[in-house]
C-alpha cells in the first residue's frame, strides 16, 4: 500500500486506512445510504501496508475509520494512525538496578559488542540476583541504543617512552459532477502557444498551471511558469489553498510533477485524496481540456498586439481575465457563474494553514543515516548537522524538498511531526574552535581506564572449571635451576706443592 519507502509501520495504516474511507469523505453520503456504501466497501480486497497481501476488512472496522476521520478535519490521517504504546521507548523490563549495571559495565569496557555485554549481564545475575531478569538480547541492544551506549573504538595504548503496464478494458465513458464544492480539484498543465521574452532576451514556452473546482468551475489558481516541475506545482497549489480553502479530493494526469514524492506526501500530509488519470486518457479531466480551449480562444487572442510579451505581464493580464471574466461569466452548462455556484453550493473544504505550514507539508520524507563523528546527515550531497540533543537516533527521517536545500525539517518517525529545522554544515563558522558543551548523561561519560578485574563472564568459568576437580591442563615451564656450588680446591693445591 505505501508508497514511500521508509514508511512507519502506523504511518503507512494509516494511509491504507485514509484510502478506504477517502472515497466517503471526499463525497457525503445522503442519510440512509451510508451503510449500504460501507457494505461495498468491506466486499472489496485492499493490500496489505506491510505484507503486501489482499486482505479485507468488515463493514463495522471502516465505519470505525469513517467517523475517526471525519471528526478529525484537521489532520484526519493522523487520526487513523496507530496509536503509540504508552511504554513505547521506556523500556518498563529493563529493571533500574539492570540500568545501572548496564551504564557501569559500559564506563568500564565501551569497546565491547552488545552480545559481549549481554552475555555477561546474564552472568553478574547469578551474583547479584537484584539485576535479574534479564530481558531478551534484542531489548539489551535496543535499549543501549536509544541511550547512546554505542560500541566505541578501543583506544590504543600509549608506547612507554612514546504503473500498470496492462491492457485496459473497454469501459463506458460517461460525464461526471462533485455534488459539492471544494470537493473534488483538477489540475493540469499546459504549454502555451505564444512564448515569452526573459530577462536575458531569449524566447521561452510558457506553461500555465490550472485548478478548477469540479462543482462550480471556478478556478481557485491560474499561473504560467517557466517550465513544469514539482516546485512550480506545489508554488501554485499552495496559492490556491490559500485563496479558496483545502478540498477533499484531487484529479490530475500521471504527469512526474504529480507522481513526485513531494507532491504526493504532501496532499496526503494534508488529507486530500489525490485521483489519477489513467494513462493516455485524456478525456477523464475533459473538464481542464474545455478551459484550456477557453484560455488559447479568449485570453492569447487578446495579447496578440503585444511584440515583447514578458512573463510578468502574461501573469498580471491571466489574473485580470481569470477573476474578472471567467470566475463572474454564466456557465454554459450550469447557468450560473462559476463564482455564484462556488458560494451558493454546499462547501465541504477545510480551513487552509498558513503558507509557510504548507511550504513544509509538501516535502518528501526519507530516512538517513547519521554520520556519528561530526553529528551530521547526508541528503543530496549536501550535508546538514543535527543538533546534539539528537545525537542518539542512528537513522533519522528528515524532510526535504529537492528544489530548496537551505534547510530541512527532522521528523519523529514515530508520530510524524517536526522535532527541528536543519541547516547546511557551515565549515568556515565551525573553525572559529568554538564547540557548545554537551549535556552530560549517565550514559555518555567518556571512558576512563578502571581495575575493575575479571569480567564477570569469565569467573564463571574459572569456578566451574576448578569444581571438576581436574588440574589444569597445562605444564608450567620453571626456569632453569641453577648450577651447584662446587668445593674451593685452592688449600689443598698448596700444601701439595709444599710437601
């Protein structure tokens, strides 16, 4: 179901979740009727979010969902995330007595192995029966991770002295209308006929980006731009939260721009369902092709006596028509104006955050490894410092978007929000020898050289070894003994020669 790689388990059930009941919340049901669309729902197969297998779910689970989300308009995909244990993180089997022998072993021998250090907790046991139990090896390790209890170097001794690639089936095709408004959006692109002139006298396609509300017509945002790419989409998208609210539900084509992870985190972040077009079927956003008919047969006639028509002035001339002719002319279809049936219709948006809350939700989210020797993660080359107080998390999710790198947000994996704004590694400020002291913790003290003796692990097997009663098997080498002293012969050489 994700499709994201990285994904928090209770993020991507979330999601899972947010697809189900999507359709339901995008549009209504009348009163009556929403049990017999529950009961659709639950005949229907869903993929796993962490298996990947079909799997269904009864009618009662999603009307659970249904109201969840629906009574979190805010944030109603947080709303369907699993929910943290209350003991998540604080590790309730490590006992404090274990804690503490575990901080005093790690002082004393920083360079050992995790199993190295299980094994002779298991061991200090069977001495000192206050540490005991000792919870599995995997929750040891984890807990001397999320504690900073990393294996360290052992220092060197001083020197004395020195998509679907498918054949579709043939399917009636058949108009549609989002019974309320700021329901359901479409958005496109599409290349100018008439080009630009830039700053540097070069003539350049312009691209316009569009949105309409599919109820009323109305076009909450028009835009050219200068090429087609997620920040250009996301630039425009953000506007026309800003101007109209947030809507439900979103139709676009399979263009890269809507398929990029920015585009789809951040429509998810903020609870819109985003729609896609079927490959080459154009005629699924006939609504976007009519206006850009309307935009090449009314707008760009009337800037042909323009010679040097510039990128600003093709913007000032689309928000002048688009406001003041299209959003205020009765619709041939609906016989309003797009701007009456916009305020007369039953809106269903959500009140839009502010702009630079938006700027951030349309990021992509990936998980990075943290370079523990400068405190810094890498992303797109470029390499951003996490703060000390986080020097604990060994792989953090940051987020970014790949058309602005001055700075990035960390986000808690657990519960997706933002713990912190990163910046670039600035090398030049960093050697003004200038370093903040990091608050001490128990188990980040450096590692001092202590005669604690032998380890714990290996008295055991000292003592069972000499309670079999066997000698060691092992011959000493003594040294050599040394030669007898033999008797001074010199008295009796002289009397000899005398006699």
């Amino acid at each position: 179901m994700s499709m994201d790689d990285d994904v928090p388990p209770s993020i991507a059930w979330a999601r899972m979740r947010f697809a189900v009941v999507g359709p339901l919340l995008v549009s209504p049901a009348e009163h009556g009727v929403l049990q017999e669309q529950l009961e659709q729902l639950a005949s229907k197969s869903w993929r796993h979010p962490t298996t990947g297998e079909m799997v269904r779910f009864s009618a009662s689970t999603i009307e659970r969902w249904y109201y969840t989300a629906k009574n979190s308009p805010g944030d109603p995909v947080g709303a369907l995330a699993r929910k943290l244990n209350a003991h998540a993180g604080t590790f309730p089997s490590v006992s404090a007595a274990l804690r503490e022998a575990i901080g005093n072993q790690y002082k004393q021998h920083p360079s050992w192995s995790y199993q190295l250090h299980y094994d002779n907790m298991v061991a200090l046991a069977d001495k000192q029966p206050e540490i005991a139990p000792i919870p599995s090896y995997p929750t040891v390790r984890r807990f001397m991770k999320s504690r900073g209890l990393f294996k360290r170097k052992r220092p060197r001794r001083e020197r004395s002295g020195s998509q679907d690639g498918g054949i579709f089936e043939q399917r009636e095709q058949l108009s549609f209308e989002s019974e309320y408004v700021n329901a359901l959006w479409h958005l496109d692109f599409h290349e100018g006929s008439r080009k630009v002139v830039t700053a540097e006298g070069q003539l350049e396609t312009a691209f316009l980006l569009g949105i309409l509300d599919d109820h009323s017509r109305l076009c909450p945002h028009l835009q050219w731009y200068l090429h087609e790419s997620t920040e250009t989409l996301t630039h425009g998208l953000i506007q026309a939260f800003l101007k109209r609210d947030l809507c439900n539900g979103l139709l676009s084509d399979n263009g890269s721009a809507m398929l990029a992870a920015e585009t789809r985190q951040g429509l998810l972040r903020l609870g819109v369902v985003q729609y896609l077009t079927l490959p080459a079927h154009p005629e699924q956003n006939a609504k976007q092709e009519v206006f850009w008919a309307q935009v090449e047969g009314r707008l760009v006639p009337m800037l042909e006596g323009e010679p040097e028509l510039t990128l600003a002035l093709l913007n000032r001339a689309t928000q002048a028509w688009v406001e003041l002719e299209y959003n205020r002319k009765v619709h041939s279809e609906t016989g309003q104006t797009p701007l009456e049936r916009f305020l007369a219709g039953k809106n269903v948006g959500r009140p839009s955050p502010d702009a630079d809350t938006l700027r951030r939700l349309f990021r992509q989210q990936v998980r990075r490894t943290h370079r523990l020797s400068d405190g810094t993660v890498s992303v797109m080359g470029v390499r951003f410092e996490v703060p000390a107080r986080y020097r604990t998390l060994l792989h953090p999710h940051v987020r970014f978007a790949g058309w602005d790198l001055s700075c990035i947000d960390l986000v808690d994996e657990r519960s997706d929000k933002i713990l912190c704004v990163l910046y670039p590694l600035d090398k030049h400020k960093n050697a003004d020898r200038r370093r903040r002291v990091i608050p001490p913790v128990q188990d980040d003290s450096p590692a001092q050289h202590s005669h604690a003796g032998i380890a714990p692990l290996l008295k055991k097997l000292m003592a069972d070894y000499a309670a079999t009663g066997l000698p060691p098997a092992y011959l000493p080498c003594d040294p050599y003994p040394m030669p007898e002293q033999q008797p001074n012969n010199d008295n009796d050489n002289q009397e000899e020669d005398v006699s």
